[in-house]
C-alpha cells in the first residue's frame, strides 16, 4: 500500500483467488456431496428399524404421535393413525427418544440401542462449538434448535489478532479522507444446503473502539463464477495477505467439521451394513 | 504498469472514473439529463394536441394510420391505439399531410404540427465533429423518425488504441491476452434506461469488409459501485481513454447545446398549451 495508490501483485491477487475459490466452490462443493450421502444414509435408518413394536402393540408417545410398527401421527378428532414422512419420523425420534427407546427395549436392545444413538447424528447438537485454528478459531451457529432441522448453519471464523479491514473500492475511492479505519473481526461463511453456494461475508469493528458490535463490510453473495472471484479477491486485495490465512484456517476448519459427518455417517453405514446382514441371515435360517 | 504486478493510482483511477461518469451520468447538466427532458417534453407535446380532429371524425391518412382524436393503426377496418412513442413518429413522419387536415379545425395545432420535424434529431445534419483525439458522429440504426427514440453516438480516435483490460493483466498467467485495438466508443442512449451505456468496439476486417465487433460495455443500471469496477478494468488504458473521453464530451457538448434550443422551444409550446387549457377550464 502506498500513499498515492496500491500495488497490485499477480501473484497474491491471484493466491487469493484460490484461497476463495476452494472454500466458496472446491469445499462447499465436497460438504455439499458428503452431506448428501449422509442424509441419505439417515433416511434408510428408520427403515431398518421397522417394525418398532410387534404386531397390534401401540404405545402414545403426545396427543399426536403413536409408536407402534412404526411412528404414525395421530388425528386428533378420530384417532385414526397416519403415516409420517422420513423427516418429521426424525424428529419426532429425536424428541421422545428416551420414551421411544425404552419401548422398544422390551422387544429388541439392538434397535433400542440404536434409537438412542439418534440425536447424536443431529448437527444441531454442534450449535456453538467452536474449532481452534492457527490464526483464529471456527464456531459453528444453527439457526434452529430442533433435531435434524434444515443444514442452514453460518460458521464464524474469529481471528485471535485483528488486523486492518480495507476494500480496493474504499482505498481508491474519494471518500478515503472520510474512511475510518477498521479491524477485520470476523469472517462468517453460511453454509445452506438449499444453495448451490455459500454465502461469504467480511465484519470489522472501529479501530481501538470499546465497542463490542461490529457490522458487515463485506458480502460476496452466493453466486459464484471464475469473473466474481476475480472481482472479490480485486475488491478484498488491500487485506490479501490476511485473509489468505484466515480463508486457509477456515479451511482446515472445514475439513473438521467434514471429519465429524465422516465419522457419524461411518457410525450409520455400519448399522446400516449389520442390519442388512442379520436380515439376510434371517431370511436364510427361514 | 509493473512486471510482477500492477500499481493503480489512486489519482489516475479517479480521474478515469470522472472521466466516465461524465458522459454516462444522468444528472443535471449532461447530455442523458437533456435528452430525458427532450424526450419527455416531446411526448407532453403529443398530449396537448389531441384531440386532433373533432369527435366522430376520422381520416385516413394512408393505408395504415388514420387521425381521430388520436392517430389510430387501421387494421383489417378496425383502428387500434398507438403508443405515444409511435404517434410521434407517425406525426413527424406525415407532418404536412396532418397538419393540412387540421388547419381546418384549429390553426394553431396545425402549425406546431408542421414543426415537428424540426424536433427530430436525425435530421439535424450536425455530421462529423472533428475532435482533438478523434471525431465523434451521430450513428443511425433504425431510418425512423426520432430513431426509435435511441440516441447514439460514436466516437472514432485517429490512432486505434491497444485494448488491454486489468483482469486480463493481473490473470494473464492463465492465457496470453489477444492483441486487439479499440477502433470505436459509442454513446448509447435509450429514453426508457436512467443512464446511457458505453460501447468499446474493435474494427475487424474479413474479406475487405470492415465491421465493428464490441469487446467491452457498461449497462445501462450503472450505479457507482459498477461505475468504479468499469474505471477499475479499464485502468491499464486509463491515459488515453481520458484524452478520449474529454475528447467525446466536448462533443457531445456540441449536441447537447442543440437540444437544449430546441428543447427551449418545445418547452414555450407547451407551456403556451398549457396557458390555454387553463384560461378554457377557467372559461368552462
């Protein structure tokens, strides 16, 4: 940076670009394909885990769901049971697992087992843990508290030092008298299985400022091609440097939460794989 | 301009970005500011000379327009409602034969009518304005009475400039950049955008004929931020492109000036209709 303009290097500009690139494309593009899989390998569990209850036995779980071969949804007026959708069968496996469990015990420990391992599959259960980077450190935000709720979460990366927060458009533009320095004081990536992209944003905080609010500076939108990352890293080039680490840190960051679905989902295919077997078993001995 | 990198000023990318703000901005004293007020004024115009003819009368004025209170498409014996837009062309284009048929009804409506041609830019014959740089001429699409309401100019450098934009510098890694010259910038206007657009065209040739190819436009929505990103590509030409731009606005300063008259002229016919509709509603 100097006084009467900025040097703009090829090949940090260009470093840059990568650093965004893989965590705007390359990496949410893999969580994108893992997160499939394991919530693939979630909606074949309840179907492993039928019949919950022997024949004609039914235990009320609320005033509108009944356990019995499987979870159905009671209608209020007639009692007459329905069947309920994989998602909202999750849920509710999620909310009355402890009951659930306990009724299925009589009959069968291994599936009881099983229903109580559930929650722990539910990414909401990872609301506000928090990863320790290099340079900062990774918290994990849902935006719901209810089991198995849509993935919509925002990681947020908090940068142990603050450094300096400045946009191209700002340093060159007019009003740089009227500028008034800020400090990068996080790097929030929302992550939204609805989208094809995730959704970056840049916050900063006044320089030496008591305050304890910062606000965004920055939002690279959701859609990304090889133009707008050319024009993001232009844009977050005064920072370049910076946010090379930071973006490289969220990655490793990442790559941890990938190993938590990894892990959970290695846990599903071998129920997955030991319930298929002790069916075909059963068949067999038939 | 740097081997490992580039260095931007932070004057010089001001500059350049002034440069083009001041021929493609809307605000009051430009050329997109008179030519909205033109336009608008025309079509107030259109408005304070209808009726054209008394109710229940309608005339032919050739196969496929006819003139009642307003000038109607005849289709199929059936005469439909044109846009004002199309009125006007309708009306510069039959002026005489119009205006001939209302004289018998009302004088003076007659008379504005015989002006309007004058009010139509591509018969101003400013031709070729020769520049420090370059000229700078009206370009025609559409051979239509007020153009189809677009107004375009382009400005034509005496000595093509080598076309290399920022992006393409700072990622030229990837593949080398193709050579090509900026052989044409045009001014585009389009009464229905807020601000005009600028072209950048090369002039290719294939087979001895020389055609104009865009390699480079800003749209029409531009707000400042784009505007910064547009001064920001342009950047490595920044030098000459400012000369150009200067070059284009003392131009288009010399259109400008002309509207502006007869934008003075329009402005007293309406204003004198406007006097009078008062004083009849008054009388009513």
């Amino acid at each position: 940076m100097e006084q009467n303009g900025i040097f703009i290097s090829y090949d940090k500009r260009k470093e840059l670009a990568n650093a965004i690139q893989r965590i705007v494309i390359e990496q949410y593009i893999s969580i994108h394909e893992l997160l499939e899989k394991y919530i693939n390998a979630l909606l074949n569990l309840p179907e492993l885990l039928y019949p919950l209850l022997p024949k004609n036995k039914k235990v009320p779980l609320s005033t509108h769901y009944i356990l019995s071969d499987r979870i159905r949804s009671v209608h209020i007026d007639n009692g007459v049971t329905y069947e309920i959708t994989s998602e909202e069968e999750y849920r509710v496996l999620y909310s009355y697992n402890d009951e659930i469990a306990n009724a299925v015990e009589k009959y069968n420990s291994a599936k009881a087992k099983i229903i109580r391992e559930i929650p722990s599959f539910d990414w909401c259960e990872w609301n506000d843990d928090v990863i320790k980077l290099n340079y900062g450190e990774l918290k994990y935000h849902t935006f719901s508290n209810n089991g198995f709720a849509d993935v919509n979460v925002m990681m947020d990366y908090i940068p142990y030092e603050r450094s300096q927060c400045a946009l191209l458009s700002e340093f060159l533009g007019k009003c740089i008298n009227e500028y008034e320095p800020k400090e990068i004081s996080r790097v929030r990536y929302h992550y939204d299985h609805r989208h094809s992209s995730p959704a970056l944003y840049i916050y900063g905080i006044r320089k030496n400022s008591s305050e304890t609010r910062d606000s965004e500076i920055y939002s690279a939108g959701r859609f990304y091609n090889d133009w707008k990352i050319y024009e993001v890293s232009l844009e977050l080039y005064p920072m370049a440097d910076e946010l090379i680490k930071i973006f490289k840190d969220m990655e490793n960051g990442l790559n941890e939460y990938k190993k938590k679905f990894e892990r959970s989902m290695k846990r599903l295919e071998d129920i997955n794989t030991v319930h298929e077997f002790k069916e075909t078993v059963g068949k067999f001995k038939k | 301009m740097e081997q490992n990198g580039v260095f931007i000023s932070i004057d010089k990318r001001g500059k350049l970005a002034d440069a083009i703000d001041r021929i493609t901005n809307s605000e009051e004293g430009s050329l997109c500011y008179v030519l909205n007020k033109y336009v608008h004024a025309l079509l107030d115009l259109l408005t304070y000379l209808q009726p054209f003819v008394p109710k229940r009368q309608k005339i032919n004025i050739d196969g496929y327009y006819v003139l009642s209170d307003e000038i109607k498409m005849n289709y199929l014996g059936r005469a439909y409602k044109l846009e004002s837009k199309r009125q006007l062309e309708v009306l510069c284009k039959y002026s005489n034969e119009i205006a001939d048929v209302i004289s018998k009804y009302n004088s003076a409506k007659a008379e504005i009518i015989r002006e309007i041609p004058s009010f139509d830019w591509t018969r101003w014959g400013i031709g070729e304005i020769k520049l420090n740089h370059g000229m700078l001429r009206y370009c025609r699409e559409i051979k239509d009475p007020f153009d189809n309401f677009k107004f375009g100019l382009r400005y034509i450098p005496y000595e093509r400039l080598d076309y290399v934009t920022l992006s393409e510098f700072l990622s030229k890694n990837k593949k080398p950049p193709t050579i090509k010259k900026i052989g044409v910038l045009e001014y585009d206007y389009y009464y229905i955008f807020i601000t005009p657009a600028l072209h950048i065209y090369e002039i290719k040739e294939d087979n001895a004929m020389k055609f104009a190819s865009l390699i480079y436009s800003t749209d029409m929505y531009s707000s400042g931020q784009t505007k910064f990103y547009i001064s920001l590509e342009l950047y490595p030409m920044a030098d000459k492109l400012i000369e150009f731009f200067k070059d284009m606005e003392n131009g288009m300063s010399i259109y400008k000036q002309e509207f502006e008259r007869k934008l003075k002229r329009l402005e007293d016919i309406n204003a004198m209709h406007g006097f009078k509709a008062t004083l009849e509603k008054l009388r009513e």
